[in-house]
C-alpha cells in the first residue's frame, strides 16, 4: 500500500491510497531483491506524492524559496516545512546556459576585502555564473569558453576592460547606466530650467 499526497480539492487535502505489486528480482547478483510497481504519471520511485503536487511544489519553489514558499503552500493547503521546500527547489537540474548577446559584468562583495565576480544577461536579467575573485584571466576563460558574447556591459574597472579584451576581443564594451559618472552642470550654463507647474506665471496686462 502507497499513501500519496496530491494537491487540494475544494480546499481540503487529498491523499491517494494506492495498492501496488511488489516485484522480486531472480538476478542473484542484482542488489535490489524487490521492486515496487509503478503508475505512469501518478508514481514516481522514493516520491511520496503525485507529480502534479510535485511539480507545484517545485514552482512554489523557485517563486518564493523556504519561508515564503512554506506560507504560499499552506494557503493551498499543503503543510511542507522550509527544508522541504529548500531540498526539493534544490533537486531541480538548472536550466543550460545560453550564451547571452549582451552580458553583464560586475563585482560583489563576499565579505571584508574578498570579492566576487557576477555575470548576468543583460537582457533577460538572468545570472549566469559566479565566482570568488575580479581576475582578467578568470573572466578571458569563461568568454573564450562561451563564444557569442556581442556587447559587454561592465563597470570603470580596467581589470574586467582586460579580460573582456582577451575574451572576446570582438565585444563591444559599454558602461552601464550605475556606473556613469554624473557630471555637475556648469555654472555658466546656457541651460534653463523649465517652469514648474506651481511657479506663477505673469499677471495679466502685465506683458
């Protein structure tokens, strides 16, 4: 007997009690003695619940991670710690890494003087990789081993100007709009400011 958890129904909890056959292996080599039958799409082996609970429990996940995702949970009606919620967003395999056309380049603190480097698509948002240390050499590797990079977005660091120059010497390197200086406005300037809405304007019969 197999006692699966599965999502809500009419806001109460279900459980499937499901009777299966257990199969023994004749291999007198084989280290597994029996086998438990499976259900497609209903069973999956170790897994205590269908993979509709699963699959939602994997997205919950990822959307809102531990203490978040164990609160979303229980308004569905489905009582999982943090951990749980943790070790299964843990279990999902990462997506495979798309080398994006424009990356995104900076640096992180780790904690006292040590940092870190973090790449990102730039136009997705996404993070890519990261790693301890701003080497040049570090940052050439990785875009000599993930060609296709066509713009670069960095900060003023001349150490991530090098790597991105051996990298992918074809990469067109740009500022992000954090790391632009902002320039103070000259004070002969020919610029005027346009009036506001709550400056007054002339009297009538005034002109």
């Amino acid at each position: 007997m197999r006692h699966l958890a599965d999502t809500a129904l009419g806001g109460r909890p279900v459980r499937i009690d499901l009777s299966v056959r257990r199969l023994y292996c004749e291999n007198t080599v084989c280290p597994k003695v029996t086998f438990a039958e499976q259900v497609p799409e209903l069973t999956v082996r170790y897994q205590r619940r269908t993979p509709l609970l699963q699959h939602l429990v994997e997205a919950v996940g990822v959307m809102l991670a531990g203490r978040g995702g164990t609160r979303m949970l229980r308004v569905l009606n489905i009582e999982l710690s943090r951990c749980t919620v943790l070790s299964q967003l843990m279990r999902i395999p990462l997506p495979p890494l798309v080398t994006p056309r424009v990356l995104g380049v900076d640096d992180f603190a780790l904690y006292g003087d040590t940092y870190g480097t973090l790449l990102v698509d730039a136009t997705t948002r996404l993070p890519l990789t990261l790693w301890e240390g701003r080497e040049a050499e570090q940052l050439s590797r990785w875009l000599h081993a993930h060609p296709g990079v066509e713009v670069a977005c960095r900060g003023g660091s001349l150490t991530y100007r090098q790597g991105i120059a051996n990298g992918a010497p074809k990469a067109v390197q740009v500022s992000d709009r954090f790391h632009l200086p902002t320039a103070p406005r000259p004070a002969n300037s020919a610029w005027t400011d346009a009036p506001s809405a709550s400056t007054p304007g002339p009297a009538p019969g005034t002109r």
